[in-house]
C-alpha cells in the first residue's frame, strides 16, 4: 500500500477559471469573504474584517425630500484643524457633523449622478456632470460656514468684481474669482500686439496690455461685442486705477519723439464714451507713452460673455492632476476632448487648452496618470483606437515687442499619441501601485512597458490581470458600472454588492505578462428590514497613514469597513474555503483517507470556531465532520457559548477524523461557523430546553494536510 500526504498551505487565492480538480493546491476554486490580512499575519488567510453603518439617511433629522437617496459621491475635505467628509446624497450635499444630529445640508441641488472630487488649495473643487463647484470653511467670527459655490457663477464673480474699486481693492489679482488673463501684450491703441495668455472659460473677464503713445485716444480691444457697462471696465494708466466715471488725475513722465528730456505733465483720465460692438474705448485725453519704451503701460480689463464656454467644465464627470495641471474630460458634449488647466491653477482653462483624442463618436471612458503618462481610455464601441497617452513637452516661443526687442517665452503643450490597445475600456482605469489597469468587455488589463517609445509596440504591451476571476467577474450583471478603490494594497473592484480584490503583492507569471491572485467577497450591503441593499459606491482615501474604505448603497446607507470586527454591522460573516477537487495524483486507483491522518494548522482569533465539510466524487453534497474552536481569550468579544482558555497566540493544530472510503476524488470545505447549544426556559412548562443555534464565526486558516492510502484499481 501506497501512502500519500497532501497538505493544502500559502493559499494564494481564488481560482474560478477551472473545473474544482484541476486548480491548484495553492488556490481556492471557491472561497468567499476569506483574505489575507498582510498588517498581522501575511501567511494566514481569514475571514475579512466586517464593516459598521456610519450613516443611514432614511433616519436623520435632515428633512431630505424625495425617493433618491442613493450615495453618489463621499468627498474628503482637508484643511489645518478642519478635517471631515461631504456626503452626496441624492440632489443633497451634506456636511458630516461629529454626529449624525450635527450633519448639516449644504446643498440640495446637486446633480443626481456620481461625483467626483479634488483638493488644491484648502478648497475642494467637485464635478457632478452639472456644475463645476468649489467648497471651503470660512470663519465669519465664531461660527464656521460651509461655502459651496459654482467657479464660474457669473453673479458671484459680478459681485466679486464690483469690489475693485481703485481704494480698498486696487487690483483683480486681489479678487477671490478665476484669473484673468492678459490675452494680448504691447498693443498699440489701435490694434496689434502680441497674443499672451489664453482667455479663461471660466470667467467673462479679461485684459489687454496696451503702450501709450500720447496722440491716440481711442483704443481698440482684440475682440468685439464686448459688455459696454461702464462697471465692468477698469483702467490702471501707469499702475494707478483709473475711476473710468469721475476721472483720476495723475501726474507721469514721458520723452517726447526725437528728444532725450523727460517731461513731466498731470492729467486727469476717464472714459467718454464705449463702443461695445466695435470693441473700442475712447478716453477724454489721449493716455501717456511709458517712460520706459516699449513697455505697456495701459491695462484694460473688460467683459465678454461666451455662450457654453463655462459647460465644458461644468458638465465633465472626471479629472485627473497631471504634471501639476488638473485635467478633464467626461463632457457629453465633447465626448472625445480633455480640458486641462493651467500650472497650479484649476480655475483658469484656456480656451485652447484642450485635445481631442480620436473621433468624437467614441467617449473617452476614464484617465489615469502614471509613469509620468496621461492615458487616455476610449471605450472603442465604434472600432475606433481605444488607447492615447499625452506626455508634457515643453518649446520655448520667441516674442518680439513693438521696439523690436525680443524675449523667450516657454509653454508647456499635451501633444497626444497614440496607444495601442485590442480592448475598449468599458469602466474604471486606475494606477494600481504604478501598474496601469482598466476594465475591458473581456475583463481587466494592464499595460506593461518599461520603455513606452519602443514598448507600446510590443503584442505584449497590454496583458490581462484577471484570468483566474473573469468567468466569475464577466457573469456580472452591469459590470461595466463597478467601482474601484484601493485599499491595503489590494484593488477592491465591486459589483452588484460582491467585490474582487487583486493582491498587490502577489503576482504569477502567465505568457510574456503578469496576473494578479484574486480574493472575493459577498453580501457587501446593508440588511434592511429583511431586504438586502446591496453596496453600489465605494471610496478609499488615507489619513495618518490609517486607510478607510466606504461603500453606499442606492438607499442612503453608508457603510465603514473595520479591522476591529468581524461582523456585518453586528451580523456575522459567513466565511468559508473549499480545497480543490483532488485525486492526490493519482487517477487510476481508489483511495481511502486515514482517520487519524489529518489536521488543521489554524489562526488563534477571538471568538472564533470553524467546521468541516467534505464530499466526494461519489456524493453531491457535503457532509459534516466536525466542529472545532480556535478562539483566543479576548474579553472585548468574548462568547461564553464558544469559551475556551486557549490564550497561545501560536497556531492551533486540530485534529480532524476524516474517514472517507474509496474515493476517486475529495473535496474539502472549512467554514468559519458554529453550531452552539444553548439552555432556554420554556415560557409555558417553566422547564429548560437546549436549543441548537448556528451563526457565522470568523476563522484564520494556515494549512490543512490530509493523508490517504493507495487503494484497488478504478474499475469504471
């Protein structure tokens, strides 16, 4: 007689890609809410931590009106002694009180699509798809109030504007409104110059630099149809402002043509009289030459309004900062362009500063930066290229003034290239520990290249990631919707309240690339009532070098994972992990396991239990085997039910008797749950009855080894 040891250690994951017998021992083909917990044990998989309700808005003392609740966004605020979280909830934007009776409204007009968010600034900047907004803390004396304001709101930066009046506000840079740009240098009053800046689309205002020359009154803008108000032009002649209504008198000094004397004069200036539709101006004495040539030294700031130039920000639903530049894209209307500020400043937008990446007829589904790469993920529908990269390039631009005197002027430009890619990207992209993933029709991929300029091109430049999950992962109803988050160095991927998680940590060769082992989660949601609200929103985000991860539910419940508890919001978590379907290598013969020959190397964790299942090829279902403790003596869980005095931390080895008889193949499942009896007074007889009562028990799991003897020949 033959005697074999199979011993089932360092799980690495799930493996949904085969029939049970032909994973491998290290793998799982089916085990749920089981991971590995790398902060305290790197070897052991256990039952993942369980998450508590941080929120449910169906039970708040907010009067929020309608049916829609739905999470859309969880948004991180972070400024020097104000740190906390804005819920978008339904049309409502909430402030997270230090309580749930302290949460406040701050909006209830929000777009009712998802969110995203940024900070730069202490303001945090959000897209809903509608509007472009900003939110900030503002101290009006003792009181703390939340501003949340659309950027390019034309009635606040009116009002804003107004406050520049030449005494206690001298200039716009001294204004809270997007930049105004000088569009045009060393003009001439009656046209020329050097184009400057671009104009911001998300302001109606802006400026030409104009060199005086002491004859002209009459001074032509670079644009026409411009807002004729005298209240929305202002004049600084020589750095002083000008009141364009009542005139200022100012003294200068200036060199005559053809003569080396400076000669001095006191003048007052003011606006007679605007041709908006022409774009001119016409002062009522003719501004001065500078006294240094060449030099502009008259500065017109005016306005023009640009129908929908605001709405190519306001209506993009994603934005990534790049090479210190924030970028957008996710207009409908643009549905192949990406916007993208200027340096440091994400409320000035050129007008030109956008790209179009590929025909507009496919959108661009998500952007990711990474290796100091902007890609850009189409979603390919039409046959189109699905991949584009953008990488920074800087030229330096020769400017000449009006003396003929020349100065170098560097830009920074986008250009776009293109990837190349067989996969449109349905969802999600994201930078997984410097590894570029992206959800496909076909399941997850990554882009693999240590040099992009000769990489790109390789067949391999694009592999997959999710080969050991897809069958299981592409079964998803509405897949192309699934979240992402990062979360202890996992991809946490979820989909229809079950979530899919990538192992930063532990990779495996296939073809020329790399793939990821996977764990899998179920039943992430919220119970309710005997219904099920199943997670739809998920959020990573780090403070203090503690990681959180939130979900929400379509019903208004948020929900906190925590590596304090083992349970689902007090329920606890039905864990589990299957062996794989084995013939311990040895097709053609009968086995029969030894009873003695088996045990379980576990984990010591408080309040725990586990039992053991089995079946063979011989029986469908499993069967029971036995129940066994592995709890730790922790009084914070403590369940006198399930009591032992086991305090070792080291690893618990239990003996399981195991006796199966000529077998072909056997499967193993250990289950982290418990089968408890309990004393109970009959309430009629005044007697006690024992009751029997199962629950989910968190286990860890090191390894599991079986030994069996060789027996007769298959026959059939």
């Amino acid at each position: 007689m033959v005697q074999v040891t199979r011993t089932y250690e360092n799980i690495r994951g799930v493996d949904f890609s085969k029939e049970a017998r032909n994973v491998i021992v290290t793998r799982s083909p089916d085990m749920v809410n089981m991971w590995k917990d790398y902060n305290s044990d790197d070897e052991a998989i256990v039952t993942r931590e369980g998450f508590n309700i941080v929120r449910d808005f169906n039970n708040t003392n907010l009067a929020l009106q309608g049916i829609d609740k739905k999470i859309y966004g969880i948004h991180f605020f972070e400024d020097t002694g104000s740190n906390h979280r804005i819920y978008h909830v339904g049309p409502y934007l909430i402030y997270e009180g230090s309580t749930i009776e302290n949460d406040e409204i701050i909006s209830s007009d929000m777009n009712k699509r998802k969110s995203i968010s940024f900070m730069y600034n202490k303001k945090l900047y959000i897209l809903d798809g509608r509007s472009y907004y900003r939110y900030y803390i503002k101290n009006e004396g003792n009181k703390l109030s939340h501003i949340l304001e659309k950027v390019s709101d034309s009635t606040r930066i009116q009002k804003e504007f107004n406050k520049l009046d030449g005494t206690t506000v001298t200039s716009d840079s001294e204004l809270d409104i997007p930049f105004v740009p000088i569009t045009t240098m060393s003009r001439a009053p009656l046209g020329g110059g050097d184009v400057y800046q671009q104009i911001n689309i998300l302001s109606p205002y802006r400026k030409n630099a104009f060199i005086g020359d002491s004859t002209n009154k009459v001074y032509s803008l670079d644009t026409t149809g411009i807002d004729g108000n005298l209240s929305n032009i202002k004049v600084w002649i020589n750095d002083t402002h000008i009141d364009v209504v009542n005139g200022t008198e100012i003294s200068y000094s200036y060199q005559a043509d053809g003569s080396s004397e400076v000669t001095s004069e006191t003048k007052s200036f003011k606006i007679n009289s605007v041709d908006a539709a022409k774009g001119t101006i016409t002062f009522n004495n003719a501004p001065p030459k500078p006294l240094t040539l060449g030099e502009s030294n008259i500065i017109i700031l005016f306005k023009k309004e640009i129908s929908g130039y605001a709405d190519r920000i306001n209506k993009c639903t994603m934005s990534v900062r790049f090479d210190n530049r924030f970028f957008f894209s996710g207009n409908d209307t643009y549905r192949n362009a990406i916007f993208h500020s200027e340096l440091n400043n994400p409320e000035y937008i050129g007008d030109l500063s956008y790209y179009q990446d590929g025909a507009d007829n496919e959108a661009i589904t998500s952007l990711c930066v990474g290796g100091n790469v902007l890609w850009v993920f189409k979603d390919g529908r039409e046959g189109g290229t699905n991949l584009y990269y953008h990488t920074a390039s800087s030229s330096n631009i020769t400017l000449t003034d009006s003396t003929g005197n020349t100065y170098t002027d560097t830009k920074k430009s986008y250009p776009m290239k293109t990837g190349k890619s067989s996969f449109g990207a349905i969802g999600f992209s994201c930078n997984f520990s410097d590894d570029i993933c992206f959800l496909t029709g076909k399941g997850i991929y990554g882009l693999q290249y240590s040099d992009l300029s000769s990489d790109i091109y390789s067949e391999n430049f694009v592999c997959s990631r999710s080969k050991n999950i897809n069958k299981k992962l592409l079964g998803e109803s509405n897949f192309g919707d699934a979240e992402v988050a990062e979360y202890k160095g996992y991809m946490c991927i979820l989909v229809n309240g079950h979530m899919y998680l990538a192992d930063s940590r532990a990779t495996f060769k296939q073809n020329s690339g790399f793939e990821y082992e996977w764990f899998y989660f179920e039943h992430i949601g919220i119970e309710n009532e005997g219904d099920f609200h199943e997670a739809c929103y998920l959020k990573s985000f780090t403070k203090d070098d503690e990681e959180f991860l939130y979900f929400g539910t379509k019903y208004g419940e948020l929900g906190l994972f925590s590596d304090d508890t083992f349970a689902d919001n007090g329920v606890g978590i039905e864990s589990y992990f299957t062996t794989k379907a084995d013939n311990f290598d040895i097709i053609n013969h009968l086995k029969n396991t030894n009873k003695r020959g088996s045990i379980l190397k576990m984990k010591t964790i408080p309040n725990s239990s586990l039992r053991v299942y089995v079946k063979n090829n011989k029986k469908e279902d499993y069967k029971f085997i036995t129940q066994l403790s592995t709890t730790g003596f922790d009084f914070s869980s403590l369940d006198f039910a399930n009591f032992t005095f086991n305090t070792d931390k080291i690893p618990n080895y239990l003996i399981v008797k195991n006796k199966q008889k000529k077998f072909n193949e056997v499967q193993y499942k250990i289950a982290g749950e418990g089968v408890f009896k309990r004393e109970k007074t009959n309430s009629k007889t005044k007697g006690t009855v024992v009751e029997e009562k199962r629950e989910c028990k968190p286990f860890g799991f090191y390894s599991f080894t079986v030994e069996a003897i060789e027996g007769g020949y298959i026959k059939r």
